[in-house]
C-alpha cells in the first residue's frame, strides 16, 4: 500500500518523532488539510522551541509516546526510530497504516524527474555533485532541489516544485526500510559495507533495505551500480530497470577510470573522456563516476557534466581542509561516522605517512575498528580517542601507533597541538557516530573547527 492523500482526506494524521523531517511532514500535512498529532519521546522542554509556529490543525506531546496516537487514521516514522517502537507495534497490531517522512512528501511532489543517491559511503558528496551537474545543464526556468538526508528534509520542498522541476535526493537506509513504494526516475547505489547494523539487525536487512532504491523502478527508469564493490554487484541482479556500471575497466563498467581521467562508453552516442573534480581520493573518482553516468543517463549533455566537475569544491565535512594552524594542517572529515569511512580517509591521504595526528571516537555502532590497523600502524603518529566508544577503539588498535585516551573533542585537539609537529596532518575522522557528545555529525565537525581556529588565539595570549 502506497501513500495516496486522497484515501485519507479528512482524517488524522500521526508524526511519530519530532526531529526536522517529522518537523517538516508535519507542517507539509498541515499545510494540505490535515489534523496532524505529533508524539516524541524527548521532553517537552526540549521540543517546545522548534514547535511554537505549527499553527492551526496540530497538537503534539512529548516526554513519552502515549496511545493518543492510535486514533490517527495513519502515521509518519521519522528516520532512524526502531521498528521495534512499542508504539510502532501497537499501531501494527491494529492495522494503523506507518509511511515514511521520503513517501508521504513524494506524494504531493509535481517534480518532474527524482534522482536518488543512496550507499553506505559517499551519498553526500555525489548528491551534491549531481545537483551541480544538473544545475550546469538545466533550462530556464527549471530548477534543481537537493534534499532528503542532506540538507533540508524532502517535505520541506515537496510543494516549492514544478513540473519541469528536478529534484535530488540523497536517501538513507532508514529511509529506504521504511517506505513502501518508492520509484526514483533514475538511482545510484555506490557501495555497500557493514553500517547501521543494530538498526537494521544484521546484514541481509540492510541489503534488503538499500535495494529499496531500485525495487520500484520499471524499466524506462535508471539505476548506477558500482561494479567493483561485490555487494552492489550482486543486488544489481535483481534491479529490472536500465543498469549501468562504473568501476575497473572491462567486465560491466561503462565508466571508468584511465590515466587520470573518466572514460564513458555505452551512454552517449560516442565514448567520451572527462576531467574528473579536483578531490582527494580514490573513493572521489567514484563517485564523479556515479554522477556522470546518472547525469549523462538522463540526458545531460557530457559539456554540462565537466562543467561542473571544473567548478566543484567538495561538501562541507567530507575532508574538508580547514587550513594549516601552528604548523598543523587541520582536516575535517566528521562525516566518516563509520570505520569504512575512515579507512577511505587514510586511503586518500597516501602522502601523509607517519605524521597523520588521528581523532577517532564517539558513538559505537557495532563494528570492529582493527581493519584500521594496517593503515594506522603505516600512516598514523598518535590517535587521540574520545566518546563512549574510546575504549573499544583502544583495545582493537592498541600496540599499531600512540593511543591518547582524550575524552572529549577539545582535550583531543589540545593533546595533538602539544604532540604534533610542523608538516603534520590533524584528521578528524572518527568512525563513529556522534550522537554521544553533539547533536549530529556536522555540530561535530562545526566544534572541530571552531577548536582549531582557537589553537591561533590561545598561542596569542600573552
């Protein structure tokens, strides 16, 4: 059963979880003639800011979820809630209808073509770039909304777009699990490595759940695949619309990469050669490859695409340079909230051999961090531990570098300035999630920056 508005005109509707998608399904509801009750389990104090201008039409509750939600015709699952929600089994138990926030705002989206980027690594990055290239190649009169897990939540733009309209969404496991029909016009799946697995409960449910991004699709429609990542490659198999592939030269691939740049063959009319972004990494020159074949996919003219490869900077927290302070190049990669992701940093960082300064920690989220050890023990000096996961960290790495216990952000950048030396290289890539000790990733790496920039002040203290 898919979200139609029409089926539940008049009735009223239940937002289990207040955060900025539930936030925003609310208001969206609100706006289109919904009673909407709003429940989260936060107290209300802490919710009562964010929710002072909902208007008419809502009432909400905090503290606990009580049954008030059950006399709701339907619900929104925020993402990330459990399915194991005790309210969530109640309402199951009485065949109470649970969307997800992505679903219930496609359903009043007019946009005129959606582009989808999911993957364990590299979503953001690629949707941005993607949204980029489209801008390049976009019409007057036609606009490009990026959305979903980066940025604003989908339902926050649901109603600003038009039939001529691109939207661009990077789209998270969670969300995925939870919707029930969700057909992007074309999709990229880039990878897929252990992560999230005590939300989804193992790993055949998080296969399960980035194959939502295909599964319905019809064959007019377009899906990437990476074609050198085992897992993508096998799912692939069960996607019945147009694949194409990138990854190593031959076998699948219709694009790769050769003496520095991409190579597209089987898309346009002839094969082309492209000058990929000026980016670090090799995961980067996926996921310009990625971009390009969804873009070039859909129509978008190959000029367009290295257009904007020439202009594209990187995103915010995804090695980001911060900029050499005290002698120390500072780097911000808190987008690396998993072990894969800071593996891919130290990949990309292949000059940096003993003098990386290594920030990890945080939030655990199940997986093991001694595939590091390899990396860590060849390229980095010391790591500076911090969260509720330092010690797991400590025991998996101990005896490959230096480990400093730091607790916090501010110790740890405070230790590396004291230990570090000219030439060396601050990373903060924590393989971790950070919802122990900041509000998300980016509060973490916003902190991170600030933290650096106050190393140049306190130097300047008398």
């Amino acid at each position: 059963m898919s979200f139609d508005p029409a089926s539940f005109k008049g009735r009223k509707a239940a937002v289990i979880g207040l955060g900025r998608s539930g936030i925003a399904c609310a208001r969206l509801l609100c706006r289109k003639g919904f009673k909407v009750f709003g429940t989260d389990s936060r107290p209300r104090k802490e919710l009562a800011g964010s929710l002072s201008r909902m208007g008419r039409g809502f009432s909400w509750e905090g503290g606990r979820h009580t049954d008030r939600a059950l006399s709701c015709a339907f619900a929104v699952k925020s993402p990330g809630l459990s399915p194991s929600l005790p309210l969530l089994q109640r309402m199951a138990q009485r065949g109470i209808p649970v969307f997800s926030e992505l679903e219930v705002a496609l359903a009043f989206c007019k946009a005129g073509e959606v582009i989808a980027i999911t993957g364990t690594n590299g979503k953001t990055t690629t949707t941005a770039l993607v949204a980029q290239i489209f801008k390049a190649g976009s019409r007057p009169g036609r606009k490009v909304r990026v959305c979903g897990n980066i940025g604003l939540p989908a339902s926050a733009v649901a109603l600003e777009t038009g039939s001529k309209d691109t939207v661009v969404l990077e789209v998270s496991s969670y969300q995925l699990e939870d919707s029930r029909y969700f057909r992007p016009n074309a999709a990229a799946l880039l990878n897929i490595t252990a992560d999230h697995l005590d939300h989804h409960g193992g790993m055949d449910r998080y296969l399960d759940a980035k194959a939502r991004v295909f599964e319905d699709q019809r064959p007019e429609d377009l899906c990437v695949f990476n074609a050198g990542d085992p897992l993508t490659l096998k799912i692939s198999r069960d996607c019945g619309s147009r694949r194409l592939f990138f990854g190593p030269k031959g076998g699948p691939a219709h694009a790769w990469v050769e003496k520095g740049m991409i190579r597209v063959s089987g898309v346009t009319r002839r094969p082309l050669s492209l000058r990929p972004p000026k980016l670090p990494g090799a995961h980067n020159l996926e996921n310009s490859m990625a971009a390009a074949l969804l873009a070039l996919g859909r129509g978008v003219k190959p000029a367009a695409v290295q257009k904007a490869f020439r202009s594209f900077k990187g995103v915010e927290h995804r090695l980001e340079e911060v900029g050499v302070i005290r002698g120390l190049r500072c780097v911000n990669d808190s987008k690396a909230t998993n072990v894969d992701s800071t593996l891919v940093a130290l990949k990309a960082l292949e000059d940096e051999k003993g003098r990386i300064l290594l920030i990890l920690g945080g939030l655990h989220k199940g997986s093991p961090y001694s595939p590091l050890r390899p990396l860590v023990a060849e390229r980095v000096k010391g790591i500076f531990t911090i969260g509720s996961a330092a010690r797991k960290i400590e025991e998996d790495l101990s005896g490959s570098t230096s480990i400093f216990p730091c607790g916090e952000l501010k110790i740890a950048i405070e230790t590396a300035f004291q230990i570090g030396s000219p030439g060396d290289l601050l990373l903060l890539s924590p393989a971790c999630a950070s919802f122990d000790q900041f509000k998300d990733f980016e509060d973490r790496g916003r902190r991170f920056k600030e933290l650096v920039s106050a190393q140049v002040r306190s130097r300047l203290k008398p």
